[in-house]
C-alpha cells in the first residue's frame, strides 16, 4: 500500500494531464473549524473537508463522537470533492496529518484504490517553497461509486473479547487517566497499549522511516500477522496510527467508536501507568 507522496512528487503530478484530488482536512479537536484557516493559505486546487459534517455522522454519545458516515453520504461527499473513478487522492492537514489520515483511511475502506497522505502535511509543502491559494475551491462534481469494508474494522461488540493487540493513539496523560479533557471517563481499554500517535513523526512532521516504524511497532508488540487494532479518543487519529502500521508492513483494524463510545457505556476501565514507552 502505497500511503505517502512527498511535496516535490505532488508538485510534478500536479503539472501532470491526470492531476490528484486534493482534499485539506484542517481539523482540531475543540474547534474552531478549519475553513478559516483554509482560506488564508491551501495547495492549489485543494477542496476543504469538514470532518465533522463529512467524515463522520451525527450519533448518541454511545455511538462515539465521530462515527463512520453512512456511505451514501460519504460518496455524495466525495463527488462534491470531485472524485471519479481512477483518480488519485492526496489529503493533508497542517498537524501532520492527524487529521487528514481520517479522509485516507475512509476512501481507502469504501474503495478508493490510490489514496496518499501528504508526507509532512502543510509545512512540507510551504518549506519546499511551493505556493498557496486562498480561493474556495469548487470542483467538478466527480462520479466515484464507494463500496464498504476494503479495510478492516473492529465492530463495538467484538472490543471487549478481542484477542489481538488493542493500540491506544491517544496522548499517553490521558490514556494513564491523568487527564481527560472531552470524554465522561479517564483511562484507557484493559489490555490496550499507549501507543501516541505523535511517536510517528519525526521533528520536522513527516512519518519516521519504514524501518523506524517497525521498530517502534515491535517494541510494543506487533508481530507480523497477529491481528492489530487501533483507537484514539473518536476514531480520527487512529486512523494516523493505521497510516503508520501500513508504511512499516502491517495491516491494522479500526476502532471507530474509540474511547468517546467505550466511556460512554458501562464498561471497564484502566488507570494504570504501564504504557508503549514504561511497559
């Protein structure tokens, strides 16, 4: 699986007859929007996407905070982005891509077959000197069909007698329970391992090489073909954790529902200190 395009391959393919979807998924927990943002600087051509209207639908808070879009509204989406069949797509954020890899990975799970994340997202692309637009791209309708299930999932009733590795994205204060700043209860799964999706990227945003990720995934327990799954606080910067699991030769499971849906139930919690870096 093919997961990253650098700033300077973007730039050659955008100079290209089959030019990429650009999609700028700016998105921050808390707010505000990213629209804003998007306006005072995006990749030309790039469409902004709302992830909470767009890359998830409108739930119970037992369902998660951002749960899976249905996928008829995921691909009306998607045409409103102006995908079609056969195209390339490239999203990127401007905190490197822990948002824009919620946009990978549902294009990738409904079907889009050649999805990448911009490789040190925003900042790469402004400190290769590559220039910005600020006008509010609407494109071409596109024509993609989506279908379901082209990546795994791991189903909320299946959590609690998983048998494979449960890695936790979160930032590892709050999966100890030291700090809790959204969700109902502090901790994390019993039996998931920290796993902080920051510990991916290198100083300057961009994904550690392949062999570094393996290294990172191993010391905290995958091996090769035993079942992985990853969950964040609402199934966005799992999605992150996928990315990286892919770039370094694993095939992981998402947790959509996340913590915001295990705290949201009667479930049990852990508050120990043991995590990917202090087993």
């Amino acid at each position: 699986m093919n997961v990253l395009i650098s700033a300077d391959e973007l730039a050659t393919s955008l100079g290209s007859d089959h030019l990429p979807v650009l999609l700028d998924v700016r998105w921050q927990l808390g707010g505000p929007p990213g629209h804003e943002s998007y306006l005072e600087g995006h990749l030309p051509g790039a469409v902004y996407v709302d992830l909470d209207t767009e890359l998830a639908r409108h739930g119970e808070p037992t369902d998660g905070r951002h749960p899976l879009p249905e996928l008829s509204d995921l691909q009306a989406a998607a045409r409103r982005w102006g995908i079609s069949a056969g195209d390339t797509v490239v999203a990127y954020d401007a905190v490197g891509n822990t948002s824009a890899a919620r946009a990978w990975w549902l294009l990738r799970w409904a079907g889009v077959a050649d999805v990448r994340l911009l490789d040190g997202a925003l900042g790469a692309w402004t400190a290769a000197g590559l220039p910005l637009a600020t006008d509010d791209v609407v494109p071409t309708p596109g024509t993609v069909t989506l279908t379901a299930g082209h990546l795994p999932v791991l189903p909320f009733e299946e959590v609690e007698t998983y048998a494979g590795l449960l890695l936790d994205a979160r930032a590892a204060e709050r999966y100890r329970g030291e700090v809790e700043p959204v969700d109902p209860k502090a901790g994390h799964i019993p039996g998931a391992v920290s796993a902080p999706t920051v510990d991916n990227l290198g100083p300057d945003g961009r994904f550690l090489p392949a062999e570094e990720l393996r290294d990172r995934f191993a010391a905290l327990g995958v091996e090769a073909d035993a079942a992985v799954t990853a969950y964040c606080g609402s199934g966005v910067t799992a999605a992150h954790q996928i990315a990286a699991l892919a770039i370094a030769g694993h095939e992981a499971a998402l947790y959509p529902g996340s913590w915001s849906q295990w705290s949201n139930h009667d479930l049990p919690v852990a508050t120990d200190q043991a995590d990917g870096n202090n087993p």
